[in-house]
C-alpha cells in the first residue's frame, strides 16, 4: 500500500528561478518526447516504447549539455509520465470509449518528480570471525535539522527548506515538488504494510444528499456546509475583475492569480470537511463497516438544476476517502445498488405507490403507517441491503434479524 505525505515548501527567490527554468524544460521534453511518439507512428506506423525514449536521452544527454545540465532522474519521470498517458489512451481505444483522449501537448508543467535511488549500505563489516553483511536501502529525502524547517534533498539543486509537520512512514520511493497558486508543496510517496481488516462488529448505513451532507443509519446528520455557495458571490466577483482587465496584462495575471487563490480556498475546506467527516465515521463514532450508495455523481451532475449542488456536495470524493480511510486502517467500506430506497419502506420493505418527491422531507409508508424522515429510512434501506448481501438473501424478503440490533451485532461479527 502506498501513503503520500504532503509538506509546504519554502524556496528562495534563487532556488525558485531554478525551479521554474527546470519546470520549462520538462515542459519542452515531454513535449519532445510526445511528437517523437506520434512522427514515429505517423510515417512509419512504429510504436516507441518508454526504453527506447529513456535510451535516446541518454544519447542526447551525452551529445548536449541542453540535456546533461539537468537532472536525470526527473527526465526519466517525465518520459514515464508520457508512457502512461499513452498506455491510457491506447486502453480507451480497446474498450471502445467515446472520447479516446489521446495526449495533449503541454502549455506548461506544475510539478517535477524523481524515483529515489537505492544504495547498499554495510551493517557489518567482514572481519576474520564475521561475514560482511549489506543491504540495499532508498536514499532519505530529508535531512532533519533540528529547527523549524527540515531539508528536501533536489537533484541539481541541493536542499529546499520544507514545514515537516508530522514524521513520514515506510519506504520513500517518489518525490513530487509542486507548484499552486498558494505556494510549493511537496509530496513524498512511500511504500507501507498493509493493515490487516479487522472483524466487523458494528456497521452504519450513510445516505448522502444536498439537503444534509449525510444521514447514518442511527438517524444522526451532518449538515452540507456548501463552500462554494458561501463562496459564490465573491468568485462571481473576482471573474468580474479579471474580465476587465486586458488580457495577459500585468493586472490581468494579478486578478487571475485572485481568483485562483480564492477557488483553491474552497477546494482544501471542502477536502478538510471530507477528511474529518470520513475519519469520524471510522473512528469517533467507532463503526468497523460503512455502508454507501453506489453512485454516479458524471451522470448526476447532467441534471441542470441539482448539477451545481451535487459538484459542491463532492460525493465522489468522500466515497474516495471512505475507500482509502478503510484500507488504510484496516476497516471495511462497501457500496450496495441505489435502487428505490428512498422509495422503500425499511420496516415492511414495501414500495410506495407514490414517487416521492425530493421536497418531501417525510416518509409516510401506507401499509404498515411508519413515520420517518426520508434519508434516515434510505440510510436504514441502505445497511439492510448490504446485510442480506452478506447472507446471500434477496433484497425484497423481510428479514426480521436485519431489523434487530442485537442479531444484526452478531451477524457483523
């Protein structure tokens, strides 16, 4: 399993003129390497594979010093990142897609990564009575200092100044330096164990919407606090602003430096409000499995008059973090079918006669006469339905056990 650690970095004015003449360059290598890939195959139907790119840069690493005064290991992540895109578009092409997307050439690059090496390191050194024993290790990116700010080793540069808040875990394997519109960041990508998934013993059901963020099973809500409609009237603003100005002016790139600042605002509070919701469910509220519609927020968003709120709402991420969070800490995460349970009566299973509308906040089954609000009976729907899925039941039966507590404890463990 891999864990990245993200860390704010703090280059000067000097090392950040490198960094952007070094994003310049993997900007026009990756473009090189993109036009070799579509001559080759233009002329001469040949396909260039990512060893034979990673050979000619030796060869023109050797022949100019264009290419030998940078860094190789960057290079060579750029050309994977070339192969991969490739490899995407080819797979699209065999499955059919609508829209193929082969790649595109680069206005600019925002971001440089490199592999870490590996070096042998003596443990033991061989001495008449012992053995020399080596092993082989990744080099460590950072150099701790002892101060506020630790050192990130960059090829070609030397050390950058980084806010290392928390201690990293595992093996180092990639580094990525990137640069937003707040500042650089780093991210370091290491290789960790994975975490045994413990037995369950308590599961939620979660129903998502734009009314409340969610609704557990246990009838509890957490309001949609809705960043980008907080936010809506002074981005409205800040467009406003950068129309005026003339087009790649000095206060034109001023105004859309604003606007970028303010959007990312929103996207790392709505990220910070996923991330806490996510961990709470696992660990405050101590639930072992959490239990989801499986939904499909590109199809969703089509409808013109919920699309701004489903794409504020973000349930695509919190089904990410919900994914993640679980393997990461050995929980389970399950998806079940959406079908009908905002429609379905979770005591009678009994369907109603009459659609419900999404302003009607109550449901009202009329054959057994139960009462509730509408998402807590779809989040109920929602950890029955996974319940039979686990027994291998029918949806449709009414299973007494998955309505009592004590017996649906016992079926979870």
């Amino acid at each position: 399993m891999k864990m990245t650690f993200k860390f704010r970095a703090k280059p000067t004015k000097t090392e950040e003129q490198w960094l952007f003449a070094e994003l310049r360059h993997q900007k026009q290598l990756q473009n090189y390497m993109l036009q070799m890939r579509s001559q080759m195959w233009d002329y001469g139907r040949k396909s260039v594979s990512m060893y034979d790119q990673i050979n000619h840069l030796k060869a023109l690493r050797a022949a100019t010093s264009h290419y030998s005064d940078h860094s190789q290991d960057m290079q060579v992540s750029t050309i994977k990142r070339v192969s991969a895109a490739h490899d995407h578009f080819q797979r699209r092409c065999r499955e059919g897609a609508e829209k193929k997307g082969y790649p595109r050439y680069k206005r600019s690059v925002r971001s440089l990564t490199w592999d870490l090496r590996k070096y042998t390191k003596v443990l033991r050194k061989k001495t008449k009575d012992t053995e020399k024993q080596t092993i082989r290790v990744r080099q460590n990116p950072i150099r701790e200092t002892g101060t506020r700010y630790n050192g990130l080793k960059v090829p070609k540069l030397g050390e950058v100044k980084i806010r290392q808040h928390r201690r990293i875990v595992g093996d180092p394997k990639e580094v990525t330096l990137k640069k937003t519109t707040r500042g650089w960041y780093c991210f370091i990508v290491c290789e960790v164990p994975d975490t045994i998934r413990c037995v369950p013993k308590s599961a939620c059901g979660v129903d998502v919407g734009t009314h409340d963020f969610l609704t557990t099973s246990e009838g509890k809500k957490e309001g949609n606090p809705r960043f980008y409609r907080t936010a809506e009237r002074k981005l409205s603003k800040l467009h406003r602003a950068l129309s005026r100005k003339t087009y790649r002016s000095k206060r034109w790139y001023k105004a859309k430096d604003a606007l970028a600042k303010q959007a990312d605002i929103v996207a790392c509070q709505r990220l910070d409000f996923i991330a806490k919701t996510v961990y709470g469910l696992f660990h405050h509220k101590g639930f072992d499995a959490v239990i989801a519609e499986k939904l499909k927020p590109s199809n969703m968003v089509k409808n013109r008059h919920l699309a701004k709120s489903i794409s504020d709402a973000s349930w695509g991420m919190f089904f990410d973090w919900c994914h993640w969070v679980a393997k990461r800490d050995g929980k389970h995460f399950h998806q079940v079918p959406p079908h009908h349970t905002s429609q379905t009566c979770s005591h009678c299973c009994q369907k109603s006669p009459i659609k419900l509308k999404l302003s009607e906040r109550l449901f009202h089954c009329q054959f057994c006469g139960l009462k509730l609000d509408r998402d807590h009976n779809a989040a109920l729907n929602i950890l029955h339905r996974a319940a039979c899925a686990l027994r291998g039941e029918v949806w449709d039966t009414i299973l007494y056990e998955t309505r009592n507590p004590l017996l649906q404890q016992a079926c979870w463990s």
